[in-house]
C-alpha cells in the first residue's frame, strides 16, 4: 500500500515538474517571438527621398523594385532641387537627397547637411527645346526662340530649378539671354514648364531629354549638342539629420546597382 501511494506522488510531482518546465519553455518562446518581432520592426524603415523632378519616373519605378525585395518602404518628395535644398536646411525630414545639380548639393555640404563620404554624382542629361506635338512652329536653332513667332519660352525657374539654370547658362553662352528672357515664363520645376508646352500656353519650352521623352504632346524641335550643353550632374548623398541612416544607406546602394542603372538607362539618362 505504502508503495502503491510513493508512486503515485512520485507520478503526480513528476507530472507538476513537465507543467513548470513547458510553462517556462512557452515563457520563452513568447519572449523570443517579441524581441524577434523588435528587431524586424526596428530594421525596417521609411526613407524619404527628396529628389529633383526630373527623375519621378524613373525613381518610382526603382523604388517599387526595391519594395519588392526589401522590408523597407521608400517615399518621395520632387521639385525643384534648390528648392528642396532650402526645405533640407529649413530641417524638412528628409533622409537621402538626389539633386540636379551640384550647387544644390553643395549649399548643403557647407552646412554640414549631408554625409560626405556619401556623396557621388550618378547621373547626367542633356537639353532640348520642346514644342506641341501639333505646333507649326519652325525651329532650326535656338536663335529661332529670339523670332517674333516665338511669343514665350517656358523654363524651369532659374533661381530654384537647375534644369532652368543649365538653360540660362546655355542662352548666354549664345548671346540669346537679353533677347529671350522678357519672353520667358517661369515654372516651379522641369515637369511645370514641360506641362505648359503641352497645354499650348507657350510656344516653346527648354527641358531635359528625359522629360520630352515621356510626354506624347510635345515634340523635341531642337537637340543641344553635347559640346553646347551645361555640365549637368545629378549627385545622390544622405542627409546628415537622417532619422533612418541605415535605411537611407541601403537603398542608396540600390541606386548604385546594375538594375537601377538599367532603369535610369531607359529613361534616358546618362549613367555614371
């Protein structure tokens, strides 16, 4: 009897010892689970890309590649690139910036705004002077931009976009400059002045290639030649106040990949 009742303690004490010891194994995996679902959280980001508007197109579609592999979500905001330069110093949120030109990217450097060792300059483009796709207008030249026929010229402003930067420039290396610009209507950006081609409100725009590229309303009436045209640059770096540098780095190495250049490549940029 005695022994029978030994037993069935021993039975019942080994019965409590599985409980505890599944209990705090449960425990456990609980608290891993939490800690695993941390650090996934907390190595996913959202980057904010300020980027200049001429790369919209081409920086959706490389930033829905990189969504598609990566936990990361990429957001955009396009414009002017020395208008994004001044929201960037105005402490705007952002974590990478893709400029135009490298006088934007150069106010931020002195500011300590970016991270040097990041900067590269990735990309280049060329000029053209766009009309309607049904304009009648005849241009052989960009002197022909100086013609009565020409009533107004739409340019990305000069003091806020480099696109209308890199067009005065040129002007003025022809001479054209005084004699063009009381014809000249000034847009927020590249895309603005390529939408008021489109609308018929202007007789004529100078834009990048890559932008007359993507409209069917407008037709490219005159190519700059590489020897005339600016030296465009578009340089990429993170900004200094990044709240997601690691995230900013990641993707950053993404737009140094062969998949993005075959992207930027299509969209008819000059690839570096």
């Amino acid at each position: 009897m005695n022994n029978h009742l030994t037993a069935e303690r021993r039975n019942a004490a080994g019965k409590r010892w599985r409980a505890a010891t599944l209990a705090v194994a449960l425990r456990r995996s609980a608290v891993a689970l939490c800690l695993a679902l941390v650090v996934t959280s907390s190595s996913a980001a959202t980057i904010t890309v300020f980027a200049a508007a001429s790369l919209a197109d081409a920086l959706k579609t490389i930033g829905a590649a990189y969504e598609t592999n990566a936990q990361d979500k990429v957001r955009f905001n396009f414009g002017g690139s020395r208008l994004l330069a001044r929201q960037i110093e105005a402490g705007a949120p952002a974590d990478l910036f893709f400029s135009a030109d490298e006088a934007s990217m150069d106010a931020l450097a002195k500011k300590n705004l970016i991270v040097p060792s990041s900067r590269q300059s990735r990309l280049s483009n060329r000029l053209v002077i766009v009309t309607a796709s049904d304009s009648t207008l005849r241009m052989g030249g960009a002197r022909d931009l100086a013609s009565p026929a020409c009533q107004r010229v739409a340019l990305a402003d000069p003091s806020t976009a480099p696109a209308g930067a890199y067009a005065r420039q040129y002007l003025e290396k022809l001479g054209l400059w005084s004699a063009i610009s009381p014809k000249v209507v000034p847009t927020e950006n590249v895309r603005a002045a390529l939408a008021a081609v489109e609308s018929g409100n202007v007789e004529a725009g100078i834009v990048y290639k890559t932008d007359a590229a993507v409209s069917k309303r407008v037709k490219v009436a005159v190519e700059i030649p590489a020897n005339e045209t600016p030296g465009i640059s578009y340089p990429v770096a993170v900004v200094t106040e990044s709240k997601q540098r690691e995230g900013a780095e990641r993707f950053l190495k993404f737009l140094n990949s062969p998949d993005a250049a075959a992207v930027f490549a299509r969209c008819g940029f000059l690839v570096r």
